[in-house]
C-alpha cells in the first residue's frame, strides 16, 4: 500500500512540474517574449514529464 501511495505521489509532483512548465510555456507565447526555439523546449520539457508520471501511475 505504502508503495503504491509513493508512486501516486510521485506521479502528482511530475503532473505538477509538467503544468508549470506549461505556464511558463503560455506566458512567454502571451508576453511575446519567448522564442520558437525556447517554446519548444518548454513542451517538449512538458510532454516528457506527463510521460514520466503516465508511467509512474502505470507502475503503481
């Protein structure tokens, strides 16, 4: 049981990391201050930690 607390509990860090990263993302988009380049990093940075914790959750 504890186990599978520890993983739900990972899984909501890396959900919660991956929206933040998708906040920074939408507020350079908004603010027009981030580039192409920087954007792509921020979701693909977002994509990957939403894969993490699918994986996460699978595992628990």
């Amino acid at each position: 049981m504890q186990s599978q607390l520890d993983g739900i509990a990972e899984c909501v860090t890396l959900l919660v990391r991956s929206q933040a990263v998708s906040m920074k993302a939408l507020r350079g988009l908004l603010n027009e201050e981030a580039s192409d380049r920087t954007l792509d990093e921020q979701l693909s940075t977002n994509l990957n930690l939403a894969r993490d914790a699918e994986e996460k959750l699978i595992q628990s």
